[in-house]
C-alpha cells in the first residue's frame, strides 16, 4: 500500500507539473464542469482547454470530512467511476478508507486518498479547486487545448 501510495504521490506532482507548463492548470480565468457532458473546461483569455473528468470526492475542511464522489447524491454516476475502482480495490484489499464515507480526515490524509485513487485509476491529470473550506478532487485526461486563432491540440501527460 505504501508503495501506492508513494506512486500516486509523484505522478501527481508529475502530470501536475506538465500540464501546468504545457496549457496552464491552475491559472485559468474561470472553470466549469458539466456533469451532464463528463467535461471540465478551463477558460483563458486566449483558448480554451477541456478534458473528460471523474470527481473522486470532497474534502471540507471546516470539519475535516472527505466524502468519497461515489457516497454524494449530487455526482451523477458516471463521473464516479475511478472513484468506484479505489472502492472495489478497498474491498479486495480490506482498506477501510476507500470503502468507507464520509471519513474525518485533515487535509494530507484526504490528499493521501486521492493519491491512491489517482494511482489505481491510472490517472492523468488532477485539478482541486479550494475555495477554502471545500476542496474537490477531480481527474482528467487528455485535453483538447483550442487557441484562439482556430488551432486545436491535444496533451496528455505520462509518467516518464
């Protein structure tokens, strides 16, 4: 479990940093995410970038509970699936924290969690707004990056 846990740990800080210096993340003007779509869009002023998105759970911080996406009515089901691995990888494996919710947690133990989850979920990318009392984690893939003069890339970040 540790080793998991170390390998989520750096892939986050991985794909964090490349996407950071590839497109921005963290920077944009406004974000939104559309349940409906399984999108998140990051606007700035000149393009736009957007992902499929999975919501793998909250953490408030005003009473140190994190809420796995899969245990809140609010997430539409289809943005619960990695969220859902990490369950069943908590019951095949007896760890209680990722079959259990709501959890009272700190903030490491919470990002503990969602460093395992992005591990198991084979993740590429992880945005968490904090507007400091509420934090959601949420990941995402490939993004389609549409600059402003018309031209549309994608990105993906890898583990080396």
């Amino acid at each position: 479990m540790d080793t998991l846990l170390l390998q989520g740990r750096e892939l986050i800080a991985q794909t964090t940093q490349a996407h950071s210096d590839r497109w921005g993340l963290g920077t944009a003007q406004r974000w939104v995410l559309n349940q409906d779509e399984g999108r998140i869009t990051w606007s700035f002023p000149d393009r736009i970038v957007s992902a499929d998105a999975q919501i793998l759970g909250s953490w408030n911080g005003t009473v140190n509970s994190f809420a796995w996406s899969w245990d809140n009515d609010s997430i539409q089901d289809k943005l619960c699936v990695t969220a859902a691995q990490a369950r069943a990888f908590g019951v095949e494996n007896d760890v209680v924290a990722l079959t259990s919710s709501p959890l009272n947690l700190d903030e490491s133990q919470a990002r503990d969690l969602v460093a395992l989850a992005f591990r198991l979920g084979d993740c590429t990318g992880l945005y968490h707004p904090y507007d400091g009392k509420l934090a959601t984690y949420i990941t995402f893939g490939a993004v389609t990056i549409e600059e402003a003069g018309g031209r549309t890339s994608t990105f993906e970040a890898t583990a080396p």
